[in-house]
C-alpha cells in the first residue's frame, strides 16, 4: 500500500483543526476555569480566551495569530508495511504547505541567517520526532508549537545534591519569573533526569498528555499536583493579568541520570492548547484521535 499519499491528507487535516479547534478536555479545563475564576481581571481574560476558540472553531479559522511551528510525533508499528520513510517525511513537509496556503496559518519557518521561507517548512522543519513502537499502525501527532510559549521553555543542569525538592523549587521559581509571557493559563511540561535534550524532550512531550491527566506514578502524580497548586497560589493569573488559574497542569516525567548531574526541563504550553492525532492502520483505514473530523 502506498501510505504517504494518506499521511499527507492526515497531517493536513491535523494541522488544519490543531490551528482552529481545541482539544475537547481543553475546552472543559479553560471553561471550568472560568467559572471556578474570582479575580475580575482574570475571569474577563477567560472570557476572552473562550470567545477566541470558539470563534477559531465556528468559522474555521485560527483560533490564535501565532499559528506555531510545525512539529509532528510519528510512531511507526515495527510490523507497518511501509517501504520508504523519505516519502513519508516528504508527505509531512507537504502537508505542512498546503496548510499554510489554505487554513490559512502563519508562516513562522524563519531562516537565522535569511528570510523567512513563506511555508513553514525550512531546515529541519517541520521537525519530526519519529518512534518505532510495536504493532502495524502509523500514529502521527501534528504539534504546532507557539513562539511565546517556547520562548518560556527552559533547560537547567541542577547538583544532584539539591534532589526532587530542588527540582520543585526550580519550577515554581521559574514560572515566577515567566509570568504572563507565556499567555497562561499553561500546561507545564517538567522532566528530569537523561541529559540536557533527553530532558525537554520528555518535557515537550509531556504536553502531549490530556490535560490533568496524572502521571501513572504515583509519587509523581503528587509531585504534579503540588506543582500545579503552587503555581496557581502566585496570583500571576490569566495573561498575566491576576487570578486564580496560572496553570491548568503539570505534566511530569523523568528519565534515569548520569549521578554527576540532575537535568530539568521545562516546556510550556499556553492555553492555545494546539494538537491534534490520528491513527493509520495496516490497511489504510483512519482513525482521528481528538477531533471528530470529515474526509
């Protein structure tokens, strides 16, 4: 079977309902949010912000001007019949244009050293992230990532000394610091452990994860929640404006460590929650993940 044909026609529509329709349990956190919401500020930037994506889903539009940068999570099933993985890239690169042209989204493929390439596709990008995982199927995640939430990411090499409860401390200070850059309410993505790119790789992947769903781990799972309580005591508040809702989770996970060093990384995601999956199978058959969408 010829796949990339279908992953093209996926990845697009993927990229298309990631930029103009949220997630449904990101729906039903913001809107939880906002009712639960006492700071006036901070209930009037919901309102803002829910009047945003269901405008973005109503009309088919953006739901956000800052539509990200493309980046896809692909699985592939050891026993997937597919015969060339080039034309499967290739299929993700085009489906990257085509979105562009016809959502619309925002070109943001930026050469450092140049201009900007006008489809969001350029050197390395769209980034893949690719995974061979058991079974026959091709799972792609389409994970357009905002500059403003990214720009808030960060990498530190802690002692190891300083332990879990260093690791705590780290997360809420920077979150402090990051305020109302990253347009919260946020996701926050913490992992430690691995080295420096293990750890925001696993940190960035965490916001793959429905929101508030704990990690398996128990002690983790806690470590999650009191993160999350913590940095929702700062009063930072949607937008940065004040309120009662920073953060609408943490998402935590760790990799094993060299004993010389601690890794910790933190992805944030804004409230522009914006991902969007689907399944291939064996046979070519569809399944979407997290939108119900129409070929």
């Amino acid at each position: 079977m010829e796949f990339a044909p279908i992953v093209e026609k996926v990845a697009f529509n993927l990229l298309k309902y990631a930029a103009t329709v949220l997630p449904e349990n990101a729906v039903k956190v913001i809107k939880t949010a906002y009712e639960n919401e006492t700071n006036p500020a901070g209930k009037s930037q919901l309102e803002a912000i829910i009047t945003n994506f269901e405008t973005g889903a109503k009309l088919g539009i953006p739901m956000c001007q800052d539509t990200g940068i493309h980046i896809y999570y692909v699985e592939i099933g050891a026993d997937c019949p597919i015969d060339d993985l080039g034309k499967i890239k290739e299929a993700l690169t085009n489906a990257s244009i085509k979105a562009t042209n016809e959502v619309p989204m925002r070109p943001n493929a930026v050469d450092p050293f140049g201009s900007n390439s006008g489809d969001n596709t350029g050197r390395y990008i769209p980034w893949i992230n690719w995974e061979i995982v058991p079974g026959d199927k091709i799972k792609i995640i389409a994970f357009p990532k905002g500059g403003g939430s990214e720009n808030m990411s960060t990498v530190k090499m802690l002692k190891p000394g300083v332990g879990i409860k260093g690791v705590m401390k780290e997360v809420v200070d920077w979150m402090i610091f990051a305020a109302g850059k990253p347009c919260p309410p946020t996701v926050v993505g913490v992992a430690v452990g691995g080295g420096a790119d293990i750890a925001m790789k696993i940190a960035k992947k965490q916001l793959m994860r429905p929101i508030g769903e704990p990690h398996p781990q128990k002690e983790v799972a806690e470590i999650e929640k009191k993160l999350k309580k913590a940095i929702n005591t700062t009063g930072i508040g949607p937008m940065g404006l004040g309120g009662d809702t920073t953060c609408l989770a943490v998402h935590m996970d760790y990799a094993h460590r060299h004993p010389a060093s601690l890794p910790m990384a933190i992805a944030i995601q804004c409230w522009a929650a914006r991902q969007s999956a689907a399944e291939i199978s064996a046979t070519g058959k569809i399944k979407y993940l997290h939108h119900k969408i129409k070929e």
